[in-house]
C-alpha cells in the first residue's frame, strides 16, 4: 500500500489517497472502485473519526480510498468546498490508470457537513461521481444556520443526472433532522433516480461506523443496529459497481501479442511450440495441468512451484518463449 | 496512516507495518491490538492474497497489522523462520507504546505453511504471541514432504503456555488435509488451551479471504460459507482481547496533573476557577454542559465549535488554565 | 403448539391463531409478544404466501402469531376491513393470559393492501396495536384505484398515538410505488412518532420474506438484499418491547404463597425445613446445589435427575413440602 | 399448518408432526426437506427447550419438523431408543408424499443424549437420514456413565454410509467433553464422510438455541457466539439438499394432461384455442401477459385478479379449457 498526500489548490486543502497493491497473483483487481470521503464537522472541522477508520473500511472490501480534508470556517464561502471536492475528483480520475482504478467506479461519501458537500458534487459537480453515499446529512437551505457560511439546499439540486444514491440517518438525530433525508429521497424519486435509505429510530448524531473504534469512547456513539450501515452499503455498492471479476477462466481470450512468463498458462498450452517449452523446462507441470491453472500467468505457477526453476532458467525460458511467434486464429 | 518496512536479520525477510493514526478524538485507541500476519506459500513463497488483503481486514476492525515475509527456499531450514517471527513479535513488542499498541494484545495469524510458523512461534518461540489464528494450517510432521526442508510436527509441541486459537479449515482441502487441524485441536484439548474452530465440507486450499478479491480471479477461489472465517475471527478476538472502551464517560478519572486545554471538560468542570475561566471565554457552552462533553477534552471542543476562540485566545485560555493549581481530593 | 381458528362477525372473515406450548422449562416465555398478520392482495384475496411462512418467521422468534383474513372484493367496503381487524385485536388482547400473550406487546404486520389495513387500525382504530409494521404498504388515497372500494388515505390520519412503526419497500415498486412509504414516513416525522425505514433499490412488488419460500418459484421473487428485512425487523422489536429475560437469577424473588414442587430450588433452600427435606429424599443434589440450580423449579430438576425419585416419592415430597409453613422476612 | 401426533410402539413415545400448508401459489414448496429432532435430557428426560424452539427455527426455513420423544430411564437399554428413531424415520418416508416431504432429504437433528441416538440411527439404523445434525452430542461409550444404561460409542460404527453431518459443540462444556465431537469428527474423516464443525469456546452444556427463549431464564444459557450455529447450520444444509426452486420459468415443461385453471398460463399460451377461450373470458389479461406470469396456474391468476370473474364464469371457463385436447408436440 501506498499514502500519498497532495495540496490542493485552496490553503489548508489536502487530499490524501490510500493505494492498494497490485500483484501478479491478482489480475483481476486491476480496475478497483474507488471511494472519495468527505469527513463532517459543520464546515468548522473535518472529523478524524469519519476519515481514516472509514478509508480502512473501504479498503478492507477491496476499494482505494481518498481523504479529502476541505475549506473550512472563513474559507468555507459556497462554492469553495464544492471547488475542492471537484479538484480532487479530477485527480482521482486523472490518476485512475495509474492507481488501478476504474475510472467510471468512483463513489463519493459524505456525512453531515460532508454529506452536503457529497450531495452538492453529485448533483452541481462539474464531474460527477458514479456513485453517492450520504451518512445523516445536511442537505435543507435551512441548515446553513449551524455553518459559518449560508449554503444551496441541495435537495432542490437534484437531476436526473444525480447518481444512485445510498443513505442513512437516525430518526433520533437532534442536530441534522431526519427530515433532511426524507426530502432528499423525495427528490430522487421525483427524478427517478434509483436509491437506498435506511433510516434508524435510535442514536445521536455524528456516529460514524457506529462501533467502538469510533465512539470517542463514549456508550452513546456505538448502536449495533445503526453499524449496519457499512455492511448494507458495500452490499449496494456491489451491486450499483458489480463484483470484482472471479470467472477469469470464462473470459473471453486476451489477445496475446507476444508469448512470455506473464501470459496465461492457458494461452500458452494453445501453441504446442510453447507447450513444449514448458514440458521441457518444467516436466512437473505434467501434460494436463489442473484446470485452474489455465487462468494463471505461468511465471505465478513458477514462483508457487518454488525451486524448480531458478532465477538463470526462468529468464531462458522467458526468451524462448518470445521468440516463438503468435499466429492469430 | 504510516506504513514501515523493516529488513529484519536473515537476507531477504522483511516485515512491513501498517500503523493507524491516533487522534485526540479517538482517545479510547491508544492502546490497539495488533496481529503479526505470515503468509503462506510452501515455505517457498509468500502469497500476497494472504498478505495486504488480510492486513486491510484487520486494521478495519481497529488493529495495527504486520506482515512478514520471512525466510523461504533454501533459506527456510528449520528453525530459521521460527527465528524470523521471534525477531519480529520482538520488534513489535519493543515499539508497542510507540505504535500505539497494546503490549498484551499482540496476536499471530498464518495460513497454510504461514500457520506451521505460526503454530510454531506459539509452542515453540521465544516471544510468545497472545493469541494465535490459524487458516488451513500445516500441523503434522509428514507436511514436510510438501516442504523444501523438514519441519516439526507442531501438534507434538502444544504446551499449556500456548495461547488461545482460532483455527478454520476446508474438509475438502486436498492439498493440506482437515487431519492437520484436528490433530492441533486434539493436542490443544489434552493441554486445556481454549480454543474455536471451524471446519467448512466445502472450499479447495489456499482460500485465504474466500471472497473475490482474494480469488485470483477464480470462481473456485470464492466460498462464501468459508468467507464467515473472517467476522467468526473477530468476534473471537474481541472475546480474548476485549473491545475497545466505549465507557469513559464511567471510568475512574484519570489523575490531573497539570490543567489545560488537553484535558476532559468533566475534570475541569469540578474546579470552579477553571470553570469560570472556560465560560468567560466561551459562554456558549452554557452552565450544564451535555453529559457526553463531560468525556472529550476541552481542545476537541474547542476545535468542533468551529470560530468560536480563535488561535490566539485558545492559547489564552490555555495559558491560563495552566496557571490554576491542582488540588487533590 | 396449538393451531386455533375463530370466524369473527362477518362473512369470510377467519382468524387463524398459533400459539406457542409453555413448559415449567421456559418460566420466562409466559408472556410473549404476539403479532397479528394482514396478507396483501389489493382488497381482493389474501396471499398464501403472505400469510403462514410470516407467521413462521415470528414463532422462530419466539412470538404468538395471528392470520387475519379479513373481508374481500365487494364485501371491502371500508370500514368494513378495518372492523375485522378491530376484531381481532379485541380477541387476542381479550385471551391474552390464555395464550401467555404480553397485553401490551401486540404488533400489526401488513403488506400491500394489508399494509393499509394494518396502518388504517394503527392510526384509526378503536383497539390500537403496540408495534406497527409495514411491507410495500398502500398509504396514499391515490391507491384506491386499484382496489374494489375507495380507501381513506392513512398518511392524513397519523397521531401522536400511532405506535411505532418499521417499514420496509422497493424504489423498484412499479404497482404500489415507494412514494408510499415516504408519505407515511414525513408524517410520523410530523407527530415525532419514532420509525425505523429501509428503502431498497432493487425488487418487485409482493415479494413477502423475498427468499425463495415465497418465491412461487420465480427468480424475480428472490431479492437477498431485501430478505434482510425481517431480521432487521426481529432487531427492531426487540428494541421496542425487549428483549426476553435472562436474568431470572438476579429477579426481585417472587413472593412464596406455598411450598412444593413448583418453587425455586433457591427459595426453598433458604427454609432450612426444606432443605432437609429435600436433602433427605434426594442426597444426590448435596449440600450447595449449582447456581443456576437455584432459578429452577424442584420439579423441573427431578424430571431432569431422571429416576431419582419415582412418581410415589414425588408425590410424597411435595406433600410434604406444602405442609412447611412459610414465614415471610 | 397441521400439527399431528403418533403413539409409537413403545410405551410413552410420542411423534410430533409439524406440517406446513401447500398452496397454489407455492408451488415450488411441494417437495420440502424434513428435519426428525431428538431433544436432550440424558436419556432420563426429552427437554422442551431443545424440543418445539428448534422445531419453529426449521419452520421458518420451510422445512417440515418432527420432534422424537422416544424411550426413557428404565425403557432406554440400547437398542430401544434407536428402534423409536427408525418407528419415526419409517412413518416420515412412508408419508412423504401425503405430507408434502421430499423422501430423500429428511435430516435427523439430535443434542447432547439425543444426539447420540441421532448418531446411532446415521451409522446403525435400519433407515439412515440423509443429513445428520448433532449439538453438543454425546458420541464416546464412556458417556454411559451419565445414563441410565451403557450404550455403545458411536464413533466406532461410522461408515461410509453415514450422511454428512453437521457438528457444533462448546470448548467449555463440562458435561459432555469436546472430545466426543473431536472423536466423530476424526471417525468421519477416516470414511470421507464429509462434515461441517464449529466449536466455540465459551458455553455452558444444553444451550439449545443459545438465546433467550431457550434460555430458562439464566443468563449463562444465552450465548450470541453459539447462537450462530443454527444459521451456519441452515446454509449448510440448504448446500446439502440444494434451495427451494425459484426457476420454475426456467424448468423444463412438466407434461400437461389436461387443460384447466391448474395448467401454467405459459403452458395455456401455446395453444391457440386455449388462448382465445382465455381472452375471450378476461381480455384485461392482454395479448402479451407480464412473463413472470406464465408461470403461475391460471386459477392463481384470476383468484389475485378478484372479481374479473365470478365463480360461475371461472367454472365455466375451466370446463371449456378441459375439452380442448392436448396435442403433444
């Protein structure tokens, strides 16, 4: 895994990305969906406890995650946030090749302050997401009371360009109400854009995955019902995304330009010249290998098999095989 | 986040720390359990779907997580990686108040050839863990032959000194069969060491997560019965460990030496010139303030109100605070 | 078990009651929460598939469960429905210590067009349920034009004593649309009636549990995602009327009328008469007894002991144990 | 639901049958699993708690429940008990068809002494279960000690024949030791009979559903962590007898005998006269049904459709459909 960390073009603004590795061993995480988070705290604060422990979460299901620490007090002055939130959705996507991410997955998740300022991106982004999660947010006009600055209603934003939606709230929430939400999915439903809402009869404000690890250490920030959010969510994001792929061995064939190490065994046994190859350096493989094998590149079985190649061999066998030529079918 | 690498003593092993960040809103995660994972690979590889994916899982639940790559091939005669995991468990040990870890509360977790060293390290080591997590482990003496060196058969080393484990496996696993589990469960019975175990009919070897993301892109790679491994796991670890502290607002006070901006609005609150100080300042806070302040440090406060002090008068009040003397009751 | 059927007043019209066996076992299950069913079927049939595998769910859980089968077609007139199901809740609060029903546990469960009988008695009923639950529920009056009758809309009719309501629905809903629920949901809003809402995006209408049970075999009738509903739903109750005791050991002790068979073991250890007694007849149960002992009846312990004691001797300790006296602290 | 009682053979033994209703709309439900259950009580007693509770839990997942109250005490010298087991495997099978029973998925579900007659009858009976499901079983010979007569260790009469089994079982339990799951656990993998265990560590003996309504009130019989095991057991048995169809528009055509209401719309579609009798009597039907309706009977269809059709129309409808000849293709 990779931390890297980037100021933006506001002071004070930085984003911060979590980067999974890739490996040979995983050929199919090569386009991972991507979450960018935006932290609550009234545009005052950006709540350590909606950062990190919910970039971990993100990760844990296989996704890269990004931190987007933005304007705040003074500098808060709408449009500056949804500035900043616009400038990194154009670094996400920018950089998605590079970061292993596909670039029509990337979700963005807000809660409170943050979910405004998520709901403003997903319905007045100059680059949208493909995906919005909304964690009690602000979205009425009216709740511009408790922000340094006024900010747009954004329920009155949404069009049918607003992206699938995911929400919770508690009914409880006596600093954002309930009704926010509601309206929310009223106007979602007036543009028909699909969405999930839960909406929990207890627990305060400000839970954030709603367990211990971000409870302040406090009884009232952890509700067992209200941590069901995280698990409902990826759940839709599977779905609204799709699973990341495990039937490589049913895909349609990759062209092969060239025969080498990092081509599937699959490909390779096609070409008897290669098979031969193969045989002839490496006879455990055995001429049926296990079906599985055939969707893996042959330099992983190598490397698996352990010493029955050393370094010297697998380079000679990496050449041969580069040598022979592919004849397209 | 941080993550570290380390180049331990023996040529070409390193082991690589993922470390959450703390937080002052996060007062209760100063002291994180942490779990040491050992990838397996035949003693001839370390598998990277049982590395960064497993680390990510954990340090969702709040743990810091360590991987190492240890001593493989050639390099890999008995007790060499046993050494490795010693010198690692060691380091981690000898970093714990800086890493924000829980000296007691540092567990092992290896799948396949990684769970012999794991086992290994939990009978055997030094430096013992505090519990051990085992994924279709290699237990028996005859695994050997699977081996490039001989190793010890771990089930004839179980001690009472051996710490609670966790152990889950695939009846179907034809690579490294169930016998080996039951063989350590047998010997973990007869020595009164608790343990939990899960035994799945269905799963081949090497599922690591079971989930697509692990899978190599293999359908046969994905278990979702096997995939319950995970959250069995971590309901087991909050059973050995404990969870985090979620009741501050009930715990004996700490002792105050000093006032100041770092300390609990409860404890301030008792003292009336820190009180008066305090609602000179900041009048919003009001003569009762809400119970679940009482618990958060008058800094954290400070920060979430937003523009209410600015830099210069927080220093103030800071100052001033430190100027009271403590009277102990 | 027992399966009870009662043909209220009007024609057609059957309750169909199932109701749990008590056993001296389970001294905490003698007042159980019950729930009364409204299958859907737009005012003109009742699902099958609405009906008993609910009612399953709800024993599995330990509740009473009722069917109600209430007027169709052009029997339906309302109030004409709305009186059946005044009915049948009159009936089972009236049997309640019969049928070791909790009087003020009674929840209304309702899909489709039972889900606006259920709210119709939850808001204007002469007998209001304690618990309201709500499966794609018609709300709006609107929805009269799919029904045989007009229908008032239960959204206007919301109070401050409309009981606590969970509520589940498909955005997907092509014939009963989501609009509905959010209705019902910005007017409990309104009166500050507690809710718990989940909103799914995928999903037709009617899908009843939405496994595949309830199926009747089509693939579009099995929706993992929102077959989550009923044990959020089971979470949710639980919340709301609580849970069953588990600390009958720690319970204020009953007050003794008599001593016998059907006392506490702990009760009658604490009369020294008894406990002779008792030691006489059956040595086996020694000087301290185990704790958990002491929350259970003496005759459930013989029956469990076995032949210990045969049905003559039994008889004679029982008589012998009414003959003590009790003297009250 | 009916609920059926036989007298067996022998003296106080008793078979409870719990039936689910068949529908029309359910008919992907007319070839349900079965589950035989044998309560506890160490051959002195048939707990309740671990008798009709675990009967619901099965109902819920549409299976049909049975429980065995089979021979005691005195009447329990081996084989009695086990003849009582294969009385009422014996009256199931023959009723299979009668009480809508798939005959070869009928799963014997036994705890503590009642598992091990649920062993004996998996590995000696006459009539073997298809699927065996043990808690906290008693397996070893030597467990005679507690009972009121020896019986045979069952793990030494594990053959290939045994069905797969299902085995939970608690570190802690002082009364049956873990050592006897281990023991038919090793049994089984001795006969490849493939096999599921979870064993948890913490619990006490006889926690049946280790929830509160199996609890008798104590706090130490109600174990969130064990109480896992009946949803681990259910996927796992639905892996076993496979899920209830819900591809029925996917399945081959069953062959139609007859027209009438009974017959699929999709089946009546495809012939023309049917088609035009049909849209001739209820043209609201439309030329081109919804698809998922072909699925369904027609008589199905109209009773939801209501009023469309009074009885005597659909009467005459089903006598026109029934002289229309079929002719196979």
């Amino acid at each position: 895994m990779k931390v890297l960390s980037y100021d933006l073009s506001n002071t004070n603004v930085t984003l911060t990305g979590y980067l999974l590795d890739s490996s040979p061993e995983m050929p199919n995480m090569k386009q991972r969906p991507a979450v960018l988070i935006l932290p609550g705290g009234g545009y005052r604060a950006c709540s350590d406890r909606e950062a990190e422990p919910i970039a971990m979460a993100f990760l844990a299901e296989g996704y890269q995650a990004f931190i987007l620490r933005y304007s705040l007090n003074q500098d808060a002055a709408f449009p500056q946030p949804l500035n900043d939130a616009e400038e990194a959705m154009k670094l996400i996507r920018t950089h998605s090749a590079e970061w292993d991410i596909h670039p029509q997955k990337i979700a963005v998740c807000g809660f409170s302050a943050g979910g405004h300022l998520a709901a403003a991106l997903s319905t007045m982004g100059s680059d949208r997401p493909d995906a919005l999660i909304l964690g009690y947010p602000c979205i009425l006009e009216e709740m511009s009371a408790i922000f340094p600055n006024p900010v747009p209603g954004v329920d009155q934003k949404v069009d049918h360009l607003t992206p699938p939606t995911f929400i919770f709230h508690t009914f409880d929430d006596k600093l954002v109400p309930v009704s926010n939400s509601l309206a929310f999915a009223d106007a979602l439903t007036r543009q028909n854009v699909p969405f999930e809402m839960h909406i929990f009869p207890t627990g305060t404000h400000g839970l954030s995955l709603a367990r211990p690890q971000t409870s302040m250490g406090l009884i009232s920030m952890v509700e067992p019902s209200v941590a069901q959010w995280f698990s409902l969510c990826t759940n839709w994001m599977t779905r609204v995304f799709g699973e990341f792929a495990a039937d490589l061995e049913h895909l349609p064939e990759e062209e092969v330009l060239e025969y080498s190490l990092d081509v599937k065994l699959g490909a390779l046994w096609k070409n008897d010249s290669c098979k031969m190859l193969i045989l002839a350096a490496m006879p455990e493989i055995g001429e049926e290998p296990h079906p599985d094998a055939m969707g893996v590149p042959l330099g992983v079985i190598i490397e698996y098999a352990g010493d029955v190649l050393n370094e010297e061999k697998k380079m000679q066998l990496n050449d041969s095989l580069r040598q022979i030529p592919v004849i397209h079918s």
